[in-house]
C-alpha cells in the first residue's frame, strides 16, 4: 500500500515536472545549465506561476524532463531553499515556501485609458462615405479569389511600385472611366492622397530632399490637412483666387507646381473650365512645371457629363492622385499616383526598396474587385444613392430653407450651405449644441488668400454620404433646425 502511493506521488511529480515549462534558453550565461534553472524556478515562483505550498518534482524526475544532471537540479534547489524561495523537509519534498509572495496583478494592470468622448448624434462632416454601403460581399469574394490564385511570392516583400496586377487593372480602369494615359510602370501604389504628397514632397529615405520642391500653388479653398502636411515639410504655398470657373491659373507665376480639384473643386464645387484646364498644361509646358491632379469625387457626377482628367491633356505634366477613400472606404489605404516617366524613379527611391504601407493582398483584391466589374457596379449603385441623398437635402432645404443657397451639387459627397453674412460662426455652434457636425466654409480657406481676389462668404460644408440610409431623414431635420432664418426686410425698403 505504501509502495502505491509512493508511485501515485512520482507519477504526479513526473507530471509536474514536465509542466513547468522552465526555459533554460540561458543556460550559455553566467553559471551555466544550473543558474539558468535556478533563474527560471525563481522567475516562475515571483510570477505566481508557482504557488505557495506546490510540491516541485524530485531531483531525477526534474533531471529526466530537462536533460540536465541530477546534481544539478539538486544544486538550484539546495540556493532557491537557502534564498527562502524554496523549503525542504524529510518526508514532505520540495515545496514553494509559503512566505514567497508572487507579484501583485494590481502593480501589473496598465492604466485605464480616458473616457471616450461621445460621438455626434448626426454626423453630416464631409469627406466620408456611407459605412454601412461597403461591398463586403464582393470584397470577401475577391479576397477569396486572390487567395487562392495568389501565387507563392505574394507572401514574400513586397514591390515598392505596387502590385503588378492592381497596376495592370488600373491602367484600364483610369483610361475607361477618367480619360487617363498612362502603362502599368507609371503607376506607384501608396496609401492615400495624404502619403503621396509625403513621398512628392517630404523627405526621402537617404534624408534628402523631396521629389518635387516648393513654393506649390493651392486653391483658395481646401484642405487645411494638406497644407500643414506640406508646411512641416518646408514647402510654401501660395494660393490661387477662385471664381465660378475653378482656379483662376492666370495668375500663376513663378511657382514650381500647382495642386488642383479639377473634376469637383473642393469644397466649393464645380469643374474647372475647359479653357483654364488648357491654359495651366501651357504654363506648365512653358514654366517647365507640374500640375498635380487630386482627383477629388471624379467618379460621383449628377448633372452633367464626365469630366475626364486634365491628365489625359498631357501626360508628362501631369501627376494624376487618386484613391478609394470615397468609392470605398478609407479604411482600405489605398490610392495610386500616375505619374510623368521622370518623377518614377525618384518616387520609388522615396518610398524605399519594399513595400511598407500598403497590404499586398489588399492590393490584389482591389484588382480582382475592378477585373471582376464589382467596383464598376459598386460605383454605379453608390452614384444613385448619393443622388437620392442630395436630391433629399435640396427638397428638405427647399422646404424649410428656401433662402439658403445650396452650391456644388453637380458632383461629389457634400454640398456647400451659402449663409447671410455673418452667421457662419453662430450656425456651427448652434449645429455642435444640438449634436450635429458638419464644417463651417472658413475652415477651409487659405491664410493667405487675398480678400479682393476670393471674396469671403459664410457658408457650411455639408456632408450627404455619412450617415446610413435610416438615419439619413433624422440628421436633414436637425440640419434644417440648426440654420438662420431668412433676413427680414428692411422697413420701408
């Protein structure tokens, strides 16, 4: 009978013993083999992993498990007992003492985060499409696709220019549906709007400078991400007065490159004329310069017919920026450059040897996605849903609103709200108190745009494409409550 449970015992302590998961990966450190074992029964008793009052393995057992000498389990054991990790009694074995206080979880737990700040109850800011639209069947079936036909090397690093396949597939797309020129070599793949202008502008990765150099003229109206972007990397920009007719190029004149929205000019929409998109390749052409086209809700046109790319006027002047963030999502990081033969070369060398921004198998199933024709479907199906969108905001404003001029709804995802004169500051506060977040017009205009050339005017920036269908009626009701009444008449006027 004694003999049975002296077996039971060796049977559990074989057991122990083999999971105890001690690492010994040291061994070659000071001490050798046994002050290897002696660190990691002394880290696993700290951790807790080891409880007080746990029974280790007898010596051999030990020994056998880690292919270690008997002496020298016997050796961690004889320290751990002398440092008081461990006890030892005739007849009882070897135990974890009970005084051996693991590490406290409370002094582990990291810091609780900041409570997050509670969203709008209607977000009508621009710039976003509706989340809820994403194709998630189409993109899962492309994503299946692509890995099953992926071959091996997709899994290895990646080309900095891009995978082939999406080049290949926007090279057609961007000739069918934008009017663009160009051939797979001239395409580089990047994240976004935002990172092409990094990889134009900012440094490259030997610390030199950009690509292209500054000063760079702007519109009057756009983006104030963009311009700090391109003010943290030393480039002035200089803006260009706006009218009816887009940019006013005429007024270029010793700049080095020019960033326009000629498709839809954001914000204040509409297309830049046929005449001016002429007159700036001819300054270019002369100047020696570069127009680089943000292709800005180029896919998303009402009433009128396509615009193609300035691009397609000359395709050495030109870099051509596009991305799905408003087809899409931008979730996805995706965007391409086109760009003249010259600047390949040096935007490639910017981004580095591999490619480190943008997924491989994203890549690849955005190609089979626009291959297939499901972006092509998805665009068209996106086009009349955000035509019904903004046909509901002109019929809501129409209705409550009827002396708010609504501007830029030809094309793209938002519309601009013109305002009586001074009331631009007081609408967006009032739209923040009653949880609606849309863009007052200022915040987009340059510092340094001259009043006499693009004359100041209240406005709100309106965005249709954000919220989901269901809460599309909700959030054109609260706009409506939010907007100045109409200014009444003068008496006597």
């Amino acid at each position: 009978m004694e003999d049975s449970r002296v077996n039971s015992w060796m049977d559990s302590a074989r057991r122990i013993g083999a999971d105890l998961h001690l690492d010994l990966s040291e061994s070659s450190g000071p001490g050798g083999r046994r002050a290897a074992l002696t660190r990691a029964l002394r880290d696993a008793v700290r951790s807790g992993r080891l409880a007080p009052g746990t029974r280790l393995p007898p010596y051999r057992s030990l020994a056998a498990d880690l292919g270690v000498a008997r002496n020298t389990v016997a050796d961690a054991y004889a320290e751990l007992v002398a440092e008081g990790w461990l006890t030892a009694r005739q007849g009882s074995g070897t135990r974890v003492a009970e005084r051996a206080e693991p590490l406290r979880r409370a002094e582990r737990v990291p810091r609780k985060a900041p409570p997050r700040a509670r969203g709008p109850r209607h977000d009508l800011r621009q710039g976003t499409p509706d989340a809820s639209a994403f194709p998630r069947a189409a993109w899962l079936a492309s994503c299946r696709r692509t890995l099953q036909q992926a071959p091996n090397e997709v899994f290895g690093p990646g080309d900095p220019a891009g995978r082939i396949e999406l080049r290949e597939a926007l090279t057609e797309y961007l000739a069918r549906a934008r009017g663009v020129r160009t051939e797979p070599d001239r395409i580089v793949i990047c994240s976004g709007f935002a990172h092409a202008l990094r990889l134009l502008f900012g440094q490259d990765r030997s610390g030199g400078g950009g690509v292209l150099r500054g000063p760079l003229a702007v519109e009057a109206y756009g983006l104030g991400f963009h311009r700090e972007l391109l003010a943290a990397a030393g480039v002035r920009t200089v803006p260009l007065p706006l009218d009816e007719d887009g940019a006013r190029v005429d007024r270029l004149a010793r700049e080095r490159a020019v960033l326009l929205t000629p498709a839809h000019q954001f914000p204040t929409g509409g297309p830049l004329h046929p005449e001016r998109r002429a007159a700036v390749i001819d300054w270019a052409r002369a100047r020696g310069g570069v127009v680089l086209e943000d292709d800005y809700d180029g896919e998303f046109r009402y009433d009128r017919k396509p615009v193609g790319a300035v691009q397609g006027l000359d395709p050495e002047r030109v870099i051509f920026i596009g991305s799905v963030s408003k087809s899409l999502s931008p979730a996805l990081r995706l965007g391409w450059m086109v760009l003249p033969e010259r600047y390949v070369g040096d935007v490639l060398a910017a981004k580095g040897e591999r490619e480190a921004w943008v997924s491989v198998l994203d890549q690849l199933s955005l190609a089979d996605l626009i291959v297939s024709g499901a972006y092509d479907r998805h665009v068209r199906r996106m086009r009349q849903r955000y035509r019904s969108r903004r046909d509901r905001l002109v019929a809501a404003l129409a209705e409550h609103a009827p002396h708010v001029e609504v501007t830029g709804v030809a094309a793209g995802l938002h519309a601009v709200l013109r305002l009586p004169p001074g009331t631009e500051r007081s609408t967006v506060k009032a739209a923040t108190w009653q949880g609606v977040a849309l863009d007052g017009l200022a915040e987009f205009r340059h510092p340094d745009a001259a009043e006499e050339d693009t004359p100041a005017r209240d406005g709100i920036v309106v965005g249709c494409a954000t919220p989901s269908e269901h809460a599309y009626g909700a959030a054109l009701e609260a706009l409506c409550g939010v907007l100045p009444p109409a200014e009444e008449p003068t008496p006597g006027g």
